[in-house]
C-alpha cells in the first residue's frame, strides 16, 4: 500500500491535474468518511481494507454482482455523489432555463439599447427610454 507521502502527492498532483474530476474524487470521499466510520466498518489508523466486486454467474443469462460490504458502501456512496451532484447542477440549469423563458415570453425589448424588461414596464430600466409596446417577446 502506498505510504501517506505518496498519497499526498498523488492527491495534490491529482487536484492539479484534473481539477473536476479531484471535485468529484473530493465529494465522494467526504460521504465515504461518513458511512465507513459506522462502528461495523470502523478501521483502526492506517489500517486498509480491500474492496472486492465479483460476478457470478448464476442459471441461463443471469449474473448477480457479488460485493463485501466495503465494496458495497463504496459504490453506494458512488451513487449517492453522483445523484447529489445532479440534484444539486440541475437546480441550477433550471433555475436558468426558467429565467431565460420568462425572459423571452413575458418581457419588452427596448428599441435603444435592447435589454429585455418586465411585461408592462413603460420605460426601460437600463436606458430609461419609453419602451415600444411593439416590441413585446411573450406571444
């Protein structure tokens, strides 16, 4: 096993490197730390534990994955970044997506200098001209 120097400098070069997937690497590590401290799972300092998966193949076309329990709360702590972190964007990106349709249907473009503005606003609040009701955006 690699000493805790070596796994330092795997770790910065790693942050470095790739500094998306060290996010990711990160995540996942935090929610390790919080199932693998459960006293089933407890490790002593320095002390390792091997994952192992296995596939075993069971009658006709069916295979079961076989995984100790190291190995089990591995992938589902996996599963559980990834599901936070999607959650977590996608609140995001429709935040956005809802404000940009709101923007283009239910808002008037100013002719001079063609910031959008809220549905009924007579002046525009960059320039501050009389907005053209012609130029509504919301069909």
């Amino acid at each position: 096993m690699p000493s805790e120097h070596t796994r330092r400098q795997f770790v910065n070069w790693f942050r470095k490197t790739y500094p998306q997937e060290f996010y990711y690497f990160h995540k996942l590590e935090s929610n390790l730390a919080k199932l693998y401290s459960h006293d089933y799972l407890a490790l002593n300092e320095d002390e390792f534990a091997e994952i192992s998966l296995n596939i075993r193949k069971l009658q006709g076309d069916k295979y079961h994955l076989v995984a100790n329990p190291y190995a089990a709360i591995f992938l589902g702590s996996l599963c559980k970044t990834i599901m936070e972190e999607f959650a977590s964007n996608l609140e995001s990106i429709i935040s956005t997506k809802v404000q940009d349709e709101f923007e283009k249907k239910l808002s008037t473009k100013c002719s001079k200098c063609e910031n959008m503005n809220l549905s009924g606003s007579v002046f525009c609040n960059l320039c501050g001209i009389r907005l053209d009701p012609a130029n509504k955006k919301w069909k």
